[in-house]
C-alpha cells in the first residue's frame, strides 16, 4: 500500500512535465526526427556519403535544435534549410516555419517563408535538384515546395494569435479580479467611513455639551480640547476616506437581509434564512460584511442554480460568527449563460480577509457551500 501513494506523486509530476513548454518541446523533435527516419533507406542509396546509422545521427542533430525552437527558433530554421541542400530533406522544414510562426509572429514567419522559396527555388538549379521525388520541373517542384511552407508557417501565425487571445483574456480576468478587489476596498473604506464618522460626530457633539455643563470648573478646557480633537479626527477622515456621494444612505446590516431573502424568491428561488440571536449584537462593520456575502452568494445562486432553494445560516460559536450559503447543484446548467464577471468570489473574499477572517467556496457533496468565518469582536 506504500507504494500507492509514491506512484501517484510520480504520475502526477510526469502529468505536469509533459503539459509544460520544454516537454511539447522534446515532443516536437522527436516527431520531425520520427518522420526524417522514414527516408534515411533512401538518403542512404543516395550519393551523398552516408550510411544509414550516419545518416540517422546527422537527422537525429537535426531534429534535436527543436528544442531550441521557442528561445531561438532561428536556429533549427538555419538547420532545415542545410538539410533541406544537403540531403533534400523537407521534413524539418515546416517544424521550423511552424515554430517561427508560433513564437515569433506573422512578420518573421512570412519573412521566413519568403527566404525558404528562394533557396529552395536556387537549389532547384543546383545539380543534383530535383530528384524523381520532387518532380522533374519547376513548376512540379514548387507545388510541393511553397504549399509546405505557406501552411507549416500560417499553422504557426495562427497558433500564435490564439496564444494572443489567451494571454489578452488572461490579463483581463485579473485586471477584473484586481479592479474588484479595488472596488470592494473601497466600499469597505466608505463604510468605516459611516461607522466611524459617526461615532467621532457623537463624540464631538457629547464634549461640547460637557464642556457646556462644566463651564467655570476646572474640566471645562480639557472637554474642549476633546471635542476639538474629535472635530480634527473627523476632518481626517472625511479627507483620507472618499464619501458615497449620491449613493449615500445606512449601511445595510443583518436587518436587511430579509430584503434580501424576499428579492430572491420574487427571482423563483426561496431561501431558508436562520440567523443566530447573538449575531445581532455584531458591529455594524460586521453586519456590512455579513450582509456583503450573502447578497453575492444569493446573485450567484440565481444566475447559475435558478430556481433551485437557499440555505442561509449565520451563527455564532465562540469568537467566531459563522455565514454558510448553500445551494444544490444544477442537474443541468442553466438554458441561457449567465451574465457573470467572475469577479463576486474576490470581492467576498477581500471583504472577509480584510476583518481577520477567512473564506471557502466549492461543492460540498451535491450542494455547493460557502462559508465565511469572522471574528465577533465581543
């Protein structure tokens, strides 16, 4: 039973070797060398000087400058077109054009093209060319030559511009994921910015009628001095953290998750919501956050399980106050793609890892389960 365990480590590593760049590299030379071997009978026969375990070697070097094909791809290029002269040899060539188009672009790969036609067409008057496999004319020549090298290179072009895509589509999931997590920190700045603001504004207000009742007694200055304090703490405030603007209004807390819970089954999904007695007491930054996570979790449920029930469960145990949303799993995905950015599992996360607290999500058996823990702060 030892042995399992090792095995399965192994195979997994060898899995992710022969996914990465310098293992499809090693595949590639191997392949053009598979099929050069093909015709070493005959470059054998040929007058050339090789044997056929010569000839082998020399097409086994050949093929091995693949390897090189994504750092200097002009390298097994200049190789094929030596074996493409010294041993007519057009195998080699369109890995070469194939791996110019790939990681170099359209311009190079046409350039390369271009280059490979000509020597090809000067090594059609070079004695020796063509031989009975590549036609007797011209014109039977370069109907093998230039289609090999036009489709070899244009595989390459547009392998490349799919690289592209992926790349560009990449950059865009994470400058979304960044832009939501930018977004979220800001939401959550504005709502310190409420909280605290006013707090500070109470504060204020409670020195000032202090320093009013102790006007004449020795406490009157330093109530004074605390409201100013509290006054210059606000004004910090309201310069450090941007205000809401025309989306201004009470932060929503756990009151509004009924709200919430009633939207959703106007939407065909009822939602089962438990919240624990002692959750109320929770700041009101945490209620915030509570109200944050569920609301996401009850958008995702209706874009990609519609229809289907919510279970909403928010407890306490201890210093932690625990939120667990869960969903069943759709038997079949929705009729019609949802409209999703992609971005509500950053911005949930990025709510509760910026209060000490941690976040899963993913299926659980056949429900798929979210759960956030927060510290209480009691």
């Amino acid at each position: 039973m030892s042995r399992l365990p090792t095995f399965l480590a192994l195979r997994r590593r060898v899995d992710r070797w022969a996914a990465s760049p310098p293992a499809l590299d090693v595949i590639a030379a191997v392949s053009a060398f598979a099929l050069m071997v093909l015709d070493v009978p005959g470059l054998a026969r040929a007058d050339n000087s090789l044997t056929g375990v010569t000839a082998t070697l020399v097409l086994a070097a050949g093929a091995a400058t693949l390897v090189l094909r994504r750092r200097l791809p002009w390298i097994p290029y200049l190789v094929a077109l030596a074996l493409m002269g010294w041993l007519h040899e057009l195998t080699m060539i369109q890995f070469a054009l194939y791996s110019l188009g790939r990681f170099r672009g359209r311009r190079v790969a046409v350039a390369a093209t271009v280059l490979y036609v000509a020597v090809a067409y000067a090594l059609f008057h070079t004695p020796g060319w063509p031989d009975a496999r590549h036609g007797e004319t011209l014109s039977d020549f370069l109907s093998l030559v230039v289609p090999i090298g036009v489709l070899a290179a244009g595989v390459g072009i547009a392998a490349y511009r799919q690289d592209l895509v992926r790349a560009l589509e990449s950059q865009r999931a994470e400058a979304a994921a960044r832009q939501a997590v930018q977004e979220e920190r800001i939401s959550v700045g504005r709502d310190v910015h409420d909280l605290v603001g006013r707090e500070l504004t109470v504060l204020a207000v409670r020195a000032e009628v202090l320093a009013v009742r102790a006007r004449g007694e020795a406490h009157m200055k330093d109530f004074e001095e605390l409201a100013d304090t509290a006054r210059r703490a606000h004004h910090m405030l309201n310069e450090t953290i941007v205000r809401r603007g025309d989306h201004g209004g009470a932060t929503p807390g756990l009151e509004g998750l009924a709200a919430l819970a009633e939207e959703s089954e106007r939407m065909g999904g009822p939602v089962e919501l438990t919240v624990a007695e002692e959750a109320k007491a929770l700041s009101p930054l945490r209620q915030t956050a509570v109200h944050r996570v569920v609301q996401e979790c009850l958008t995702n449920a209706a874009k990609h399980a519609p229809g289907l029930p919510v279970t909403v469960a928010i407890s306490v145990a201890g210093p932690d106050l625990r939120v667990e949303v869960r969903t069943p799993l759709p038997k079949t995905p929705p009729d019609r793609a949802p409209v999703s950015t992609g971005t509500g599992l950053f911005s949930m996360e990025e709510r509760v890892t910026s209060m000490g607290g941690a976040l899963s999500a993913g299926p659980d058996g056949d429900t798929y389960a979210v759960t956030a823990l927060l510290p209480t702060g009691f």
